[in-house]
C-alpha cells in the first residue's frame, strides 16, 4: 500500500525535499523560537488586561 501511494505521487510529479538544520543551531533556534512565543503571550495578556479593564 505505501509502495503504491508514493508511485502514484511520483507519476503524477509531486516531488519531497527535506532540508535538516545543523545540529549546532539547535539552542540557538529554540531560544528564538522561545522568545517569539514569549513575546506573543506577553503582548495577548497586555491585550487581556486592556480588555477587562474598558469593559469594567
């Protein structure tokens, strides 16, 4: 079955590349990836509070 699913994917010209990070850009990828998260929460909160507070 998986045989037959990527022959038919090859026949009708879909293509896969996979492209892999270097090992030694991993913390550095996770703390930006981090920082962007924390970011987002800290800006949603500060919209939270805004928020309740011109309602009340």
């Amino acid at each position: 079955m998986h045989q037959a699913c990527i022959a038919r994917i090859a026949r009708l010209g879909y293509r896969q590349q996979v492209t892999y990070q270097p090992a030694d850009h991993y913390w550095a990828l996770q703390g930006s990836e981090t920082a962007v998260f924390l970011a987002l929460a800290l800006l949603l909160t500060g919209f939270c509070f805004w928020w309740t507070r011109r309602l009340s």
